[in-house]
C-alpha cells in the first residue's frame, strides 16, 4: 500500500488549445483510503486516473506514491492495478491464465503463480469458473475476472475507471457490495473514477466531486450530501438532485417571505440573510418536503403539475406559485394523491433548508443560536 500526494498537478493537451483539462489540483490520499473521483464527463476525472497509472504525462505539478516522485516514472514502474471500463480480457485464456499473465510477464514462480491465483478466485468467488474462458462467463463474473488481474499482482495503488457502466442495474448493484467487501479485505489504496453517484456515496471513504477540471468538494459522503459547498454539487449530487430557488426575500411580521410568498421562512434565518443580500438562492432536497411535517417552520406553495406513483414512494413534479413560477419536485409517501393544477403547501424545518450566494453559487453556512444545528434532524410524519 501507499499514500498518495498531488500537488498542484494540472494537463494541458495543446499549447495552442487554452482548455485545461485538469487544472491546479492537489489531493492526499491516506494508505488504504478509498476515494471516488465525482462528476460529470469531460470534468477531468479520467485524466487524472491516467496521470496517476502513469499513461498521461503531466503539464505541471507532482504526484507521489508515499516518499517516492512518480512524474517520470514508467507505468510498469509504478506499483498500480488498473481496471479500465471495457473489461480487457483475453478471450483466448481461461480465467486461471488471464489472472496468472501478469504475474508470469514478471518472471513469478509457477507455485506461486498457482498459489496466488487460487487465493484471488476463492477472494472473487470464481473458484467455479476457473477454467472457463471470458465469453463463457456472466457479466458480473468478467467484471469480477478484470478486478482480480489488477489485484493479483499486489499492487501499492488500486486504479479504477468507471468499472460497472457496462452492467445492467442489479449487476451494478450487486457488484457495488462486492467492490466494497473486497477493499474490505485488501485495504488497497484505491481512487475510483464514476459519474455515478450511487457509487460514490456507498463505496468512497472521500468523495472528490470535480468539475471544469478543477476540484469543487472534497469530504465524506454525509459531507457532500448534507452540506454541498455549491449549487453544482447540490443539483448535482442527489437522485433527483437539490431542489433550487434564487429569490429575493422581505420580512413581514415574524416571517420571512421569498418569491412573492411562495417560500415562508422563519425570523431565525434574518441574520444570514441580511448579511446574504436581498435575493439568495434556497435549496431543500426532494425528500424532505412532505404534506405533514412535525415542528415544520418552513413553507412552500405550490402547484401540482403531476404525480407519480413509484412504488417506493410519490414523485410530485409542480412550481412555486409566484410570478415567474420555478418547478419543483418533492418525494412524497406512497400512495399520497392530489389532483393535477391543485394548489398545495409542502412543509419541512429549518434543518433542512440551504442557502448560496445568489452570484458565486457558493454555500452560505447558517448560523445563530435559533438554527438548528444538525441539518438532518426532524422527522416525517
């Protein structure tokens, strides 16, 4: 295992191209952390895996692998198990032969070759499978075949690119509980590239959420959930993201109103929201709207544009009722109705509402002795 340390790296592909594709990151990474590398294509996620397995080089900046400067060292020279999104294998070979490849090109013994093959099949519960070739084998169990190459050889440094965007959604799923019951039990140090953010949120100790190249948040997944640093990471990271308004607000009597009245707010947050200025944007994520709420201070009217029934739960699409009107959704229980155009108030509690600057999109954190000081703490009725 090792740590790893950028320092202000940054990939530029043309001199004449102004787009820098990364762009002055720096990131430590603890031995055997996982970290997942967030965002959207073209944020410069994928370049930064590559810069790390050594397959770009880098326009400024440095990288190390614990004491040891790796900016101009080979890929083979660098200690790391790669899994690419396309599963690599070769399809003439068994899974036994494609596992043991790696350790033959390095001139291993063959018992241990035997030895170290069997213990990652039984690890990846392939034992079964063993002398099946690729196109015999499940996608899952390829996934799986693709992962235990990289980690075969032992690498100090676990290399992931999108794995699981080629499975189908239970696969995914399943193999999400795999990915985290085997770094369980070889604690490599890994960084993990997806786009996907249910990946992100149940497997990364830290979550790097990138964008433009350049990295906006890093935190746990509670942190990057519970308290986004912008609105990008908010709308962003969510299934569906953060509901988002940019408002101008006025005090009336012991309440605060926004957009005509359409968002009531309680006195406690004045003190934020005079120093925020007097139009600010407000975020309450989807799920803590409901119709009942206890000790709900919070309002939002609006009106009803469709329901949907997802078994799970209600999904209402409506819009504030103001005069531009802005959409909504709010995830409701299951089975709640209300009629199509039916103008309805959802409430939560302060606990749940976010506010950003109405210019920079950055967080504004909410403080005072009325807030209440756990974002996450009331409860549905």
């Amino acid at each position: 295992m090792a740590s790893i340390v950028m320092k202000n790296i940054e990939k530029k592909y043309s001199k004449k191209d102004s787009t820098i594709a990364v762009e002055n990151v720096s990131l430590s990474i603890n031995e055997g952390e996982f970290i997942v590398l967030l965002g959207p294509s073209g944020c410069g996620k994928t370049t930064i895996l590559r810069m790390l397995a050594g397959l770009e080089e880098l326009t400024s900046g440095e990288i190390w692998f614990g004491d040891q400067l790796m900016n101009h060292e080979p890929p083979e020279a660098r200690s790391v198990g790669m899994v690419f999104q396309s599963y690599a294998l070769y399809p003439h070979m068994t899974v036994f032969d494609n596992l043991a490849f790696g350790l033959k090109a390095r001139g291993m013994s063959k018992p241990l070759i035997k030895q170290s093959v069997h213990e990652m099949v039984e690890l990846l519960g392939l034992s079964s499978v063993i002398n099946h070739r690729p196109k015999e084998l499940s996608g899952g169990q390829r996934q799986r075949v693709a992962l235990g190459r990289a980690l075969v050889r032992d690498p100090a440094v676990f290399l992931m690119d999108e794995p699981l965007s080629n499975l189908d959604a239970n696969l995914r799923e399943q193999m999400r509980l795999e990915l985290a019951r085997i770094h369980k039990r070889v604690k490599v140090t890994t960084v993990y590239v997806t786009h996907d953010q249910n990946e992100a949120l149940t497997l990364a100790d830290r979550v790097v959420v990138m964008e433009g190249g350049r990295v906006r948040q890093v935190g746990t997944p509670e942190e990057i959930y519970g308290s986004p640093a912008n609105t990008f990471i908010a709308g962003f990271v969510g299934s569906p993201g953060m509901n988002l308004w940019t408002l101008e607000w006025k005090l009336v009597g012991d309440s605060i109103l926004m957009g005509e009245g359409a968002i009531e707010l309680p006195r406690s947050f004045l003190p934020v929201l005079e120093s925020a200025g007097s139009k600010v944007t407000v975020g309450i994520r989807p799920e803590y709207l409901g119709l009942s709420l206890v000790h709900a201070d919070v309002k939002v009217k609006c009106k009803v544009e469709l329901l949907e029934n997802l078994g799970s739960h209600s999904q209402l699409h409506a819009h504030l009722i103001n005069e531009t009107p802005v959409s909504l959704i709010a995830r409701l229980e299951p089975n709640t109705y209300v009629d199509p155009d039916e103008e309805i108030v959802l409430t939560t509690s302060t606990g749940a509402v976010h506010l950003f600057d109405a210019v920079t999109g950055e967080r504004i954190d909410l403080l005072g002795e009325d807030y209440i000081e756990n974002e996450n703490r009331f409860t549905l009725s």
